[in-house]
C-alpha cells in the first residue's frame, strides 16, 4: 500500500495582495477627486458676498428631500451676482454640506449666467447635479444657464451626492426681468438757441445701475449719466441753431443688455429781439406814443421801461407779453431835448434782450401876436405880427379881425407871419388867430384891439366929381379941416356957460376915461381887457375898480358874468329924466356924460 504524502500546493498571493494595498490605498487618493474648493473658483471683483442660511439643507439617505423655499439672500448693487458661503456651526463632523457660492439674484431674461456650487465634508467622491424650475438635471460644479426670455422667478436645486450615497441639497431664487427699455420725449415747446432744452429719460426693465448717453441729432450738445434703477429723469440739449430739436439716446445695464431711442423734444428759436418802431414826434406836454416790436424768444414774455429823467408822465412801466408782438406805453415829457428810454424783455427761457428808443422833443406849440405900432387909428395900415413856436413843421395858420378882415396860409419852419390889416372903423376890434401843426395839435389866440377915430388931415375916402382928380381930393381935404374946426368951434362955445372954473374933482378924470373905453363897445368888455387898455392910459386896476363903482351907482355901468366865466363891463344909456340912484349909493350921482 502506498503511503501517502503530502505535496505542497503553490497558491500565487500577488493578485490579493495587490487588490488589498489598492483598498487600502484608496482613502488616502480620494480627496484628490473631490469637490472644487471655493477658493479655487474663480470670482469677479464686482462680486459682493452674503451669508447663507444658517443651517443649509443636508440629507444622508438615498431620498430625495423637496425643494427648498427658503427666501432668497439679499443682493448688494454690482453685476448682478450673489456669493454664498457655508456656515458649518451646528454640522456634525465629517457632515456633508453643500453651498451655491455664485448665483444672480436677478438677471435680464436671455442673458448666459454661470452657476457655481461646492460641497464639504461627507465621502467623496461627489456627484453635483443642477435642477432649474422643472428644467432638466446637469452636472457639474459649474454649469452655464440661458435664462428664459419670460420675466418671473426661478428655484434653482443644487444638491451633492457622496460615496455612501448621501444627499445633500440648497436652492436660491432667480429674478428674471425684461432687458432695459429707453423711452425720450419732450414737452414739444420752443426753447431758445444757446440755452438748455430738456426733455425726459425714462429707463424702465433691466438691472442696475444703468449707463445712459444721449446727444442731439442736429446739434453737437451731448450728455451721459449712470442712474443706480430704473425710472425718469431729465436730460438737457443746447441747440445751435434755430429749427425741430431731435434727441437720440441709449441705456445699457448691468447685464449689458442695451436699448436706444430718438424722438422730437422741442423746438429751437432765435433769441429774443428788440425792434423799436418809428417814434412819432414829440412835444413837451403832450402824451407821446412809443411802441417796440417783439420777435423770436419762447413766449410768454416780461418787459420793462424804468422811469428816466424829464418824463413827467408814464402810462405803465411793464407788462406782459403772451406772443411775439409789439410793446406799447405813452409818456410825457416836461421839457425839450433828447430822450433815451431804455427796454427790456425776458422770455420764458430766460433769455434778456435790451434796447433803447431815443426820442426828440421839441417845445409845446405856441403862438403869440404883437402890433407894429402902439397906436392904431382907423383908415391906417398896421403890422400884426404872428410869431409860431415849438409843434412840429409845416403849419396852417388863419388870423381873423371882428371887422371881417382874415388872412391865411402855411408856412414850413416856425417863426413869424406878417399881415398888414386897415381897419376901416373906430372902436375895439377883436383879432382871433390859430395854428395847426404837422401832428395836427391846434394853439389859438385870442387879442383885442382899440382902434382910435381918424386924426384931422387923415383922408379916409374922398371921390373928385368924377371918383377922381387932384383938385376935388385938395377941395375936399380943405372942406373936412374947415368944418372940424368949426364944429370944434362951436362946441367950446355951446358948452361955455356949463363949465365951472373950478379944478375937475378927483376921480372924475378916472370915470372919464372908463367911459370913453367904453363907449365904443357896444356888447361890452371884458374886464382883463378893461383894465389892460386902462393901463395904457396910466390908469390903475385901483383907479377902474373905483370908477366901475362909481358908475355902478349912477346906473350907467353894469357888470355881468359871461358864460365862460369872464367878467363883462356894459354901458348902460340913461332913459327918461335921468339915471336912477340907488339907494345905498354914499352920495349924489356924478354929472352925467354923454357917452
């Protein structure tokens, strides 16, 4: 019988023993694939960085957990993008957790965003996935997302799955908005060349802070401003030239989405202009119409006129304008020269315009009248002499003696007008003159003259036999000196025995020559021109108040009030056996006279 042996049996150990070094060589390479560090992403400078919830949600079975509804972290102004870090107080060690450390909390719809999570702790390695809304699962620590062209808000899933199967998720809401919108427009009304027109800038959708340019279409003004959010604002054009103001612009975001527009804005005009029309002439005195044409400018506009020296009389000093059209206002001058009056105007926009209206006054029409002699007699030539002063060249003069004699006619410059008039009449003659200058203003006057009777020698009217000769003129000169002397003559002697030696009474000289004034008057006298011709006679107003009165009470004078005010002196003739005396006269009657 065989005797068994025992044989070695040659098992190879270098397959185990390799698959066992490997196992145990695993957890020391696991870190080398696990997640993105946070410090490894890359992150923008514009980036600001918020807290996370303060426990995010982490799960360590297979199930999935819901979506998360927690609020979205507040967000600072920048480029749009939202940081998280982890806060690890209250995780367990070795706990994995899970963070999204860039995420927009808004963002214009149709813009690429980039998505970055990370994750602590667990059993690597992970699985990241990405869920947007209902969107489709991606995977990766950093996903690129469209956002949809519809504005509303989004959930993004951010969850981590460890080698032990454990899940750990977050979430964060995204605001999608429409891309920036400009809108330009304008009040439509006219603004001034070379001063600010503004108009409106409305930036409404996007996210901010907004970059917004404009300029002029027909114009070289231009302008720019960054604005933190959407809303209106005013932008300003200077236009240089006159005519429709068009106004381009453009608005960018946060985003870089962008948005242009054009639009009228206003209209641009010439300053405003000053235009003084032609000043009529003026004389001292009288109201003088000054106008000033208004053109261009933006409507409605003020004006002035300060008071200057010399002017005694001003209608208004300012007023208002509602269009362009013509200022108007009246002054009075108190004395002769050259005038400047200085206006202004301020239109709406601002603008001043300013000017100056000279003016040229001359001296208040007047016209005087003097004799060319003293002495006026019937049946003799004498000078009236018209002299015209001040109006305004040419003027229409007419002179008119109360004996039917006139003159008239025009004369170019001021000065005097000679007329040579004859009254034929003794007595007092009234003499009326008027003068129309070229602005059509009248000045009259108004003199009354003594004409004395005929002095002897004077020859009147003498025909010869046959209307002519110089033997019948001699004759009949001789015939009227022979016949004044004798009636002279008889006269004296008629009245011889009546007169009495004794000196005239006094007063009586002064009655005398009252009565003498006014004999020849038949519808009575003026006072003024009483006393005047009185004067002239050495008589004082005194002495013809005197007679006036004495008169009065022998009933030989009455004195009456005219219509226009003026005092008229009337001889009274006696009837029957005499003048009446008054009662209340102080003594007896004076002689009587005949007138």
């Amino acid at each position: 019988m065989r005797t068994p042996s025992c044989q070695t049996v040659d098992v190879s150990l270098a397959g185990p023993i390799v698959a066992l070094l490997l196992l145990l060589a695993l957890p020391a390479a696991a870190p080398a694939f696990g997640p993105v560090p946070a410090a490894d992403i890359p992150q923008s400078s514009a980036v600001f960085t918020h807290a996370d919830h303060a426990d995010p949600v982490t799960h360590r079975s297979v199930v999935r957990p819901p979506l998360s509804t927690s609020p979205p972290p507040p967000s600072r102004p920048g480029n749009g993008l939202v940081e998280r870090t982890v806060n690890p107080t209250g995780r367990a060690p070795g706990g994995l957790t899970v963070s999204i450390v860039r995420a927009p909390s808004t963002v214009d719809s149709g813009v690429d965003v980039t998505l970055t999570g990370t994750a602590l702790g667990g059993d690597p390695p992970y699985t990241p996935e990405w869920s947007v809304g209902i969107g489709t699962l991606e995977s990766g620590w950093s996903i690129q997302w469209t956002t949809p062209s519809v504005a509303g808000s989004l959930l993004v899933l951010f969850e981590v799955r460890d080698r032990a199967n454990v899940v750990a998720t977050t979430t964060a809401t995204i605001h999608v908005v429409p891309g920036p919108f400009l809108e330009l427009s304008g009040p439509g009304v006219l603004g001034d060349v070379g001063l600010p027109l503004l108009f409106t800038v409305n930036v409404s959708g996007g996210v901010g802070p907004f970059s917004v340019h404009w300029s002029s279409v027909n114009g070289p003004s231009n302008g720019s401003a960054t604005v933190p959010v959407d809303g209106v604002y005013t932008g300003a054009v200077v236009p240089d030239s006159a005519g429709p103001v068009w106004v381009t612009g453009s608005v960018v975001d946060a985003w870089n989405r962008s948005s242009s527009g054009t639009a009228p804005v206003g209209r641009a005009t010439a300053p405003p202009s000053l235009t003084p029309t032609s000043v009529p002439f003026a004389e001292v005195g009288y109201p003088t119409p000054v106008s000033v044409g208004v053109a261009d400018g933006t409507p409605p506009f003020t004006w002035s006129v300060p008071a200057v020296a010399g002017v005694s009389d001003q209608s208004t000093s300012g007023g208002t304008l509602g269009a362009d059209g013509i200022v108007a206002f009246s002054v009075t001058f108190d004395h002769g020269g050259n005038f400047s009056l200085p206006i202004q105007v301020v239109d709406a926009a601002g603008a001043v315009d300013a000017t100056n209206v000279t003016v040229t006054v001359a001296g208040g029409l007047n016209v005087t009248v003097s004799l060319g002699s003293p002495m006026v007699a019937a049946g003799q030539p004498v000078d009236i002499v018209a002299s015209i002063g001040g109006g305004l060249p040419p003027y229409a003069y007419r002179f008119a003696l109360s004996d039917d004699e006139e003159t008239s006619g025009n004369v170019s410059v001021a000065g005097p007008v000679r007329w040579v008039a004859t009254p034929a009449a003794s007595g007092y003659l009234t003499l009326r003159g008027s003068v129309t200058d070229g602005t059509g203003r009248t000045a009259n006057v108004t003199v009354t003259l003594y004409v004395a009777p005929p002095s002897p020698g004077t020859v009147v009217s003498v025909p010869g036999a046959d209307g002519s000769g110089p033997a019948a003129v001699a004759g009949a000169v001789a015939g009227v000196a022979l016949a004044l002397v004798g009636g002279f003559v008889v006269r004296r002697w008629w009245r011889w025995p009546l007169r009495r030696p004794s000196p005239t009474p006094p007063g009586q000289a002064d009655r005398a020559v009252v009565r003498e004034l006014l004999a020849e008057a038949d519808d009575g006298m003026d006072r003024a021109t009483l006393e005047l011709l009185a004067e002239e006679r050495q008589l004082s107003s005194a002495a013809v108040a005197a007679a006036l009165t004495a008169w009065q009470c022998a009933g030989r004078v009455r004195v009456e009030e005219a219509d226009d005010g003026r005092e008229v002196v009337r001889w009274v003739s006696p009837s029957g056996g005499g003048a009446a005396v008054p009662a209340s006269s102080p003594g007896p009657a004076p002689p009587e006279e005949a007138p």
